[in-house]
C-alpha cells in the first residue's frame, strides 16, 4: 500500500474521488497535514491543522452489502487506540459524549469492474486536541464539545497514530469485505456509546435505542413500533 503525505489541501476525500474519476483506483493512504475544505457527513466542514490527524484511505472494494462498513472501521480504530473509546452511531467515535473522531465514506464506480465492487474513499478524522473553538463551546455544555487523543494517550503525535491505525484498518476492511458486519458486533456492542439512551433522528423520529441489527442498522423503538434506521443523523435526548 503506498502513503502519500501532503502539506496541506482542498480535502483528501475529494482528492482521492477526483483520481478515481480519472481512472485510479490505486490502494492508497493520503495523509494531509492540514485540509482547507474537509468535509464531514453530510456535507459538513471538518478542518483540520496540526492538532489532529485527517486522512483518506482508498482501495477498490466488492462487499456482498456494504452497510455497518462505517461502524467496522469505527471498531478497528477504536480498538487500535484505547479501550475507553466508544462508537457512536452511525460514524463518529466517542470519549464519555464527546466527540474524538469522525469517518466519512464514500463510493464511486470502477470502469470495467465485476460485479459489486467499487473504489471506496475512506476518509478519518482524529482530534488529537480539542479544536479551539470548542474551549467556548465546554463552557457552556461540556458534553457536546468535542475532545482530544491526547486526553487519553498524553502527547501522542499524528504520526504515532497513523502507525498505531493503518495497517489493522486495512486488514479489517478486508474481512468486512468477505464476511460482512458480524464479525465486528460484538466488539461493537462494548463499545455502543447509544446504549440505553433515548434518542432522535434527523428525520424527527424520536425513541429508544435498541441497538445495532444483523446488517448495521439502527432499530429504534418508536410510539409506533419498531424501525430501522439506515442512514440518518442521531442526537442524544437530554
């Protein structure tokens, strides 16, 4: 796997989908050491500088069904860093409700592929200090601002992290594409940061959280009954 380091850049997500599109689908870590226009789930932004650790991971991929892969990769790095980080559903690890780093993934087609397989963009930011902004934020709600690395692993460097994350990151992925999201639900499951906790999607549905099902969606008891929720933003019910 070759590892690319860049001083700084638009977005390694973006980068990466850009060479697909023209035709490389080379596996490949593009580390940035700062980014001018990260982006998050959703379109969100999501800068980076010197305190945090970005990059984008890209490999061709043919899963059977590619749901839980975001909460596979949250398990691999979880494990890899340290045993107090949970996995927030559906992208975004955790310390003690806050938030320490995000994934974004995206796909695009493979000219001349097999079936199934596309090239994935595996994007993952690290927080190794809380952003600055959120000294402002702690003041007023000290769970919703965010939290750094080195709050549990103290003076740990980017690229120490990297080496920590990388290659268990790719060796997961591999198993995920042969065998699915369950080799990784029980490790998920000791990790769940929702459980217990009431909770709302972005489409306003509000209820409690049951849990992550066979292919990684989230079930949630609503008034109504029992759904499944694949793809929205969750908040906690305070």
């Amino acid at each position: 796997m070759q590892i690319e380091f860049i001083s700084s850049i638009d977005s390694t997500n973006s980068e990466l989908m850009r060479r697909a599109a023209a035709g490389d689908y080379s596996t490949v870590c593009l580390v940035a050491k700062a980014q001018t226009a990260g982006r998050g789930r959703l379109g969100r932004a999501w800068l980076s500088d010197e305190h945090s650790l970005m990059f984008s991971l890209g490999l061709p991929l043919a899963p059977a069904n590619w749901s839980g892969l975001s909460l596979a990769v949250g398990v691999s790095i979880a494990e890899s860093l340290h045993p107090s980080i949970q996995i927030k559903w559906p992208n975004d690890l955790w310390v003690d409700g806050q938030k320490l780093a995000g994934i974004l993934i995206e796909t695009t087609a493979i000219k001349g592929a097999s079936v199934g397989e596309r090239y994935a963009v595996i994007g993952i930011g690290i927080n190794l200090e809380a952003p600055q902004a959120a000294t402002a934020q702690a003041a007023l709600d000290a769970k919703a601002a965010p939290i750094g690395l080195r709050k549990l692993i103290p003076n740990i460097k980017a690229e120490t992290t990297l080496e920590r994350i990388l290659q268990p990151l790719v060796d997961n992925i591999k198993i995920f594409e042969q065998h699915g999201w369950k080799p990784y639900a029980a490790s998920f499951t000791k990790r769940d940061a929702l459980q217990g906790l009431s909770i709302k999607v972005s489409s306003g549905v509000a209820g409690q959280y049951l849990g992550i099902g066979e292919t990684g969606g989230l079930m949630l008891q609503t008034d109504t009954g029992l759904q499944t929720i694949i793809s929205h933003e969750v908040s906690v019910c305070r």
